[in-house]
C-alpha cells in the first residue's frame, strides 16, 4: 500500500508538472507570436486604429479649410472683375 501511494504521488506530481508546463508553452507561444505581429506592423508601418481615425479628422478639417480658402479667391476675383 505504501508502494502504491508512493507510485500515485510520482505520478500526479508528472501529471500536474505537464499540465502547468503546456499552460507555459501556450503563453510563451501567444507572446512569441504577439511580438511577431508587432514587428511586422512595424516594418509596414502601419497605424492603429486610433491614430487612423485621428487623421482621418485632420485630414476632414483641411480639406475645409481648403474649401474655405477657394472660396473667398473666387468671391475676390468675382468682385475684382466687377470693378
């Protein structure tokens, strides 16, 4: 009996010890491939989502101005015509 418990306790401490090391590999695993992805993001020079909805607002806010800026030429020019 006290064999038996001996060869149960070697055991489940394997078990456990494999269960935690494979819980080891997948994070490791996860982070490996994370940083992959931010290398490759990287060397695209790729933007995230906020920054490309930032300047696409900036983008919007000049192409008013430029607008803005057309349109008091043409009213000058109209009214330097007329004079």
């Amino acid at each position: 009996m006290k064999n038996s418990k001996f060869v149960i306790d070697k055991l489940t401490k394997l078990i456990e010890q494999g269960i935690v090391s494979s819980k080891d590999l997948s994070s490791e695993l996860l982070s490996i491939l994370k940083s992959k992805r931010d290398e490759l993001v990287f060397r695209l020079k790729l933007t995230s989502k906020d920054e490309f909805e930032i300047l696409s607002k900036r983008v919007e806010n000049l192409e008013k101005k430029i607008e803005r800026i057309n349109l008091k030429r043409k009213t000058k020019s109209k009214q330097a015509k007329k004079s």
